[in-house]
C-alpha cells in the first residue's frame, strides 16, 4: 500500500470514529469502511469537463450462495 494511500485511509477512519462518538474496540470496522472508501474512489474518476463519471472497474454483481446438494437429508425434509 502506498504512503499516500495508507495515509488518507487512517486520516478517514479516524474521522469514522470521531463521527460516531469515539467507541472503543471498532477500530477494524472504521479501518475497513475506509478502505471500502477509498476503493470506491480510485474505481471512478471524473471526465475531463466534470459532466460525468467514468468508471474504470464494475463489481460483478454477487450472487445468492446456493444451498449444497445434500444440505437437506430426506428425514428432516418438510411436508
């Protein structure tokens, strides 16, 4: 992680925690939405007049977790 990046991720997290209060033992969670933040950010970019954003990465949309063959046995099926 670069300096830079790693700088604005804690200056952002630490501007979470001040923003809900100082609680104690949230730190990873702060941490983690400001990396999700930042994330976000380096995605998009604005287009040379301001008009739109380009979006340089798109996330496949996640699919529902299907349930394994087998997860239900015969003798616990409802009905």
């Amino acid at each position: 992680m670069s300096d830079r990046r790693h700088e604005w991720i804690s200056k952002r997290a630490y501007a979470i925690w001040e923003e809900q209060g100082r609680p104690n033992g949230r730190n990873g969670e702060h941490w983690r939405q400001a990396v999700a933040e930042r994330d976000a950010l380096e995605r998009t970019q604005a287009s040379v007049d301001g008009r739109e954003v380009l979006v340089k990465f798109r996330p496949k949309p996640q699919r529902p977790e299907l349930p394994r063959d087998g997860w239900l046995t015969p003798t616990a099926k409802a009905g």
